[in-house]
C-alpha cells in the first residue's frame, strides 16, 4: 500500500563522521538511539545531508545548547565530511506543501504552525510508515537550525543502506571554512 507522496531522490549527498568512526555508513547508533524518522531500537537509518550548507549547519546544531561552539573546539576532533552517493529512488516526500500534508505533518515543517519545532516523536511514526510501505526512506526539509532554507537533508532506511557508497572523507579543517 502507498503511503504519502514520493520525491525521486540519488546521487551525491554527505555526511557528518566524528573522526574515530572507522565505518561512517553504520547505521547502528541509529538503531540504538533513533533519530528523526526511527525511533530507538527499531531499524537503522542512514542521515545525510544534502549540500555543505546543510553539513556545516548540522555541525553547529549538534553543539546546540552548550556555551562552546564549533570555533571553540579542536579541529581535529570535529566531524570529518564522508562524500557517498545514494542510488536513486522514489523517497517519501517531506519536502513540498503537498508532501508534508500527505504524510501527515504540518506544511511549515520544520515548524508547528505556532512557531515552535516538529520534534522527533512527530516523525518517527512517519518514518516507520514510509518504511512499511516499501520507501527507500525521507527526503525532507533540514531541521538544523541555520539551515538555508530549501536545502534538505536524506534519511536512508536500513533496508535501501546497503546500496550507499562512501566517495570520500575530508576531515574537519578542510572541508567546514572552505
């Protein structure tokens, strides 16, 4: 059964690896602890993003909170840029108006209509629908504050994973003041 519009996503996207990972395409601290579009313990997913833009804005969201922020840090202990390109699909459309409305979230999302943010329980649901209904996973718009607006960001459920290549890995220094 189809669930919600689709959105034809592939090609090159990247994602945030702390230095140490030596596999930065496992996906299983996303099965462990969730995500966005998983929840904890359910299935794994594979986050990325879909510009440096985006990358540079999840870099500063991750430090989100804290009274230190990505220029406080040493560079080498920040996140390195891991380059992969995505085979194309038909992902679950959390991008448009009519997308978001089909699957159940509110059109200004990444926000409420009141302003405040579409959090993570909101979305899992979403999530584990899309993935039961065959979809490779979640082009959406990016949640990261600073993000620019129209940039997105990919989730890649377990099942369609496998098909993700890593293209290359940049550490920090070279890749975030570029």
């Amino acid at each position: 059964m189809a669930f919600g519009e689709t959105a034809r996503r592939g090609g090159a996207y990247n994602r945030l690896a702390e230095p140490a990972w030596s596999d930065p395409l496992d996906i299983g601290f996303a099965r462990e602890r969730g995500g966005r579009w998983n929840a904890p313990g359910s299935y794994g997913t594979l986050y990325l993003n879909g510009s440096l833009a985006v990358a540079r804005a999840q870099a500063r969201h991750k430090l989100a909170g804290q009274p230190y922020g990505v220029e406080d840090l040493d560079e080498s202990e920040q996140h390195d840029l891991v380059a992969v390109d995505v085979p194309d699909g038909d992902y679950l459309d959390c991008v448009t108006d009519a997308g978001l409305r089909a699957a159940g979230l509110p059109a200004s999302y990444p926000l409420r209509p009141d302003g405040g943010a579409v959090e993570h329980p909101q979305c899992r649901p979403v999530g584990a629908a899309a993935r039961d209904a065959g979809r490779p996973g979640v082009a959406c718009r990016s949640a990261a504050a600073g993000a620019p607006a129209g940039d997105e960001e990919l989730a890649v459920f377990d099942t369609a994973a496998a098909g993700v290549v890593m293209t290359g890995r940049v550490p920090f220094a070279a890749w975030y003041h570029a």
